[in-house]
C-alpha cells in the first residue's frame, strides 16, 4: 500500500486547495513531507512550480495582505510554522466566475494544513497569536515593479478576518480596491 505524502482538499474556489501532508508522529516529535514536486506535477503540471521560498514573523492581530504579483504570475502555497494564523485567498481573475469570492482557513503549528492558491488569486493572512511565522512557497521570484496589493477590508469582498484593530503596514493600509485594481491595464495580465 502506498501512502500519499500529501492530500489535496478542494475548497468552493477553483483551485484553490487545502493541502494536508502526510505527518508521522512518535514520542521523539514529527516527520512530514511539506512539498514534493512530483506530487505537485503528477497533479498540476507546472502550474505549481515554485521557485522562492518566503519567511514572515508577525505579533498577534497582524495582517499581511491581499498581496499579489503579476509579472511574473505568482501561485503562492502558505503554512503555519509557529503559532497560529488565518489563511486567506481571493480571486481577482477578469472574467472568472468567482471573481472577488475568497477562501480562508486557521492554519496553525498543529493541524499543519497548507493553503494553495494559483496566480490570480490575492493572498494574505492573520496572525491569530503572537509570534506567528507564515512561510510561503512562490512559482515566480519577487518583482517590486509588478506586485500590488488588494485593500484587506474592502467592502466588495467582505472577508470576515477574525480581529477587529489589525495591525497593518502603511502599504496594506493604503492598498486599492477590487474595483480599482480590475481598472488597471496590468490587471489583464489575469483572466478566467
């Protein structure tokens, strides 16, 4: 019998994914496989193909998002690895059904689920406690010229984050909206 190292769990966005590796615990701790390209490829193709790996330390009630880039097309894959944290996807795809839907889950250092989500998506997370760390899988190597930001508390999407004061930087704070973003040429860069 074969084990699969890691699961996929559709979530009501397509392609977004909850991914549940494969963990084997003892008293001595835990072993898991967090990303095996193999997988991902008999699965994706290269949809998934990552490239960069990110790092965030954040307190309690930090909000880091809706974090995109487009140039190149970005898929980024989240998970949890001290603390806690909520998870969180948007499409921002032109002409996607879903367009402005979003998908969140509570990620944390114990249920160690991971949070997959292709290019078109904006992604973004809550620290749920203190010294939170969020590492992210990236497809495209970081591009200042071409990232941008979708307003974390904008009305048209209406995510239900789970702090009332956030702590936001002043870029997220000062970030577009839905709207305005799909008004930009580079927005084209995203279609359904």
């Amino acid at each position: 019998m074969v084990i699969e190292p890691l699961t996929f769990e559709s979530t009501p966005l397509e392609g977004v994914y909850v991914v549940h590796p494969k963990v084997i615990e003892d008293d001595r701790g835990f072993f898991m496989e967090v990303h095996r390209q193999d997988v991902f490829r008999d699965k994706f193709g290269p949809e998934f193909d990552f490239v960069q790996d990110n790092h965030s330390h954040s307190a309690k009630n930090v909000i880091r998002g809706l974090h995109f880039q487009w140039d190149p097309p970005m898929a980024k894959m989240m998970r949890v690895t001290q603390g806690a944290a909520f998870l969180v996807a948007v499409d921002i795809r032109k002409g996607s059904p879903a367009l402005g839907q979003w998908f969140g889950i509570k990620a944390n250092v114990d249920n160690k689920i991971q949070l997959l989500a292709p290019a078109g998506f904006a992604r973004g997370f809550c620290a749920l406690a203190d010294n939170t760390d969020v590492q992210y899988k990236c497809t495209g190597a970081y591009n200042a010229e071409c990232e941008s930001g979708i307003l974390w508390s904008d009305p048209a999407i209406g995510i239900e984050w789970p702090v009332k004061d956030p702590l936001l930087s002043p870029k997220d704070q000062a970030a577009q909206t839905l709207d305005q973003w799909l008004r930009r040429p580079e927005s084209d860069h995203f279609h359904y």
